[in-house]
C-alpha cells in the first residue's frame, strides 16, 4: 500500500512549546507560593485546566485564564492585583517567546516534502499557532494548515480526505500518544511517535505496541526512513 500524506504534530514535535508552560507554571507557583504548596497548586491549576478546555479550548491564552481562576480560587476570590498583573504578563511573554526548532525538523521536513503531501495538524489558539509557524520558517514546506479544536478520529477522517488520499494512505507523526497516534490509528492511518522529554499530563496515553500500523521512533530525523519502509 502507498503512503501519499504525512501528517504532523507542531507543538514540541516541531518546535519546543512544553518547556514555555514549565517555566510559566514555576512562576505561577512562586506568585501563589503562601497560599498554598507546590503540589497543591499544580494540581489545582491541572485540574482547572482540564476543566476549562471545553470553553477555552489549548493554548496560551486558555492556559492565562486558568491560571487567573485558580489564583482567585485559593485566595478566596481576593487574589492580589498584583499578582493577576503578573500572570497576565506571564501569559503575554509566552506569546511573544521565540521560536525554537528541534534538532533535525528543517532536513527532515525538507526530504519528507520531495515524496509526500505535508499537512501540518496542530490544535491550539489560532493566531499563536500560525505565529510560531511563520516563525519556524516551515511553512513553505506543508501543502496545508489545519489549526483544529480537537484531534480525534473525526478530525483525521476530514483532514486526510480533504488533504490527501484519505487515512489508509496517510502517516501522521507527533509527540502526543492520546492526540496524534491513538485518534488516527482509529482512523485507519499509520501513527509514529517521537516523544519530547516532558509530555503535559493530558497527552498521556498507553502505546498500542501491539499495532500493525504504529511506529515508536527516538527523534524526526528517523521519519522519512521508516516511511519509506513501508512504501
């Protein structure tokens, strides 16, 4: 079977984006630090985070209300202005933070583009997503861009028919076991992880390992060799 479409996380399998939240979140406890413990206040942040993504959806700008809402939360409604203030800097400063490729994303991409349609997948806020794209200096090499809400097997279904030659034939390649590789093996589209050093709690999953159609790889240079094996 031929493979026409590879589809492709953005966020920390393209460019770093996790480390950002880590500091961002390190700060937020600091600011919060005589309200409560360290452990307390990432688990109340992780749980009003969680809680919020249905009306906020990903992103920085969700993330900064989050942690607006639990800063009031564990203050009783009387959180400081200063220290709203300061995460709402918090929050600016991530969506101007520079953009910083991965070790090999630019020659694997690059060599990737000569054999197949790219489509880069990505869910997050959309104007800080097409940002840090133009950033990246990638952009030239993806024959579409599909900012979405949600990765599902719904999602790649539409992406990789409207893009490609539908799931059977498509790849798609991220860092999220739950967001990139379980949705579209459902789909029916051979699934790769590359892992990032440090995965956001809500992107965890079990490895299907057992799956004919799964791949684990160590970084993106090994990609366009593992598909060309299976061409």
């Amino acid at each position: 079977m031929s493979i026409t479409t590879v589809g492709l996380d953005a966020d920390d399998t393209l460019w770093h984006n996790e480390t950002i939240f880590r500091l961002t979140q390190d700060r937020f406890v600091t600011l919060l630090a005589e309200h409560a413990d360290h452990a307390t206040l990432m688990a109340r942040l992780a749980e009003t985070e969680k809680r919020n993504l249905r009306l906020y959806g990903y992103g920085v700008k969700g993330f900064t209300l989050s942690m607006i809402e639990t800063a009031m939360e564990l203050t009783g409604g009387e959180a400081p202005a200063a220290v709203v203030r300061e995460i709402l800097a918090a929050g600016r400063e991530m969506l101007a933070h520079p953009v910083e490729t991965l070790p090999g994303v630019d020659q694997a991409l690059a060599e990737l583009s000569e054999s197949y349609r790219l489509v880069l997948i990505t869910k997050g806020d959309l104007l800080d997503q097409e940002r840090k794209l133009a950033a990246s200096g990638l952009g030239d090499l993806f024959a579409a861009i599909e900012i979405v809400s949600e990765k599902d097997r719904q999602t790649y279904d539409r992406v990789f028919a409207r893009h490609g030659t539908g799931a059977d034939e498509a790849v798609m390649a991220g860092n999220s076991m739950k967001s990139d590789v379980l949705p579209a093996l459902a789909a029916g589209a051979w699934a790769v992880h590359i892992p990032y050093f440090i995965t956001w709690a809500h992107e965890v999953a079990e490895a299907p390992a057992s799956h004919k159609r799964y791949g684990a790889l160590s970084n993106i240079c090994e990609l366009p060799g593992w598909i060309a094996a299976r061409c």
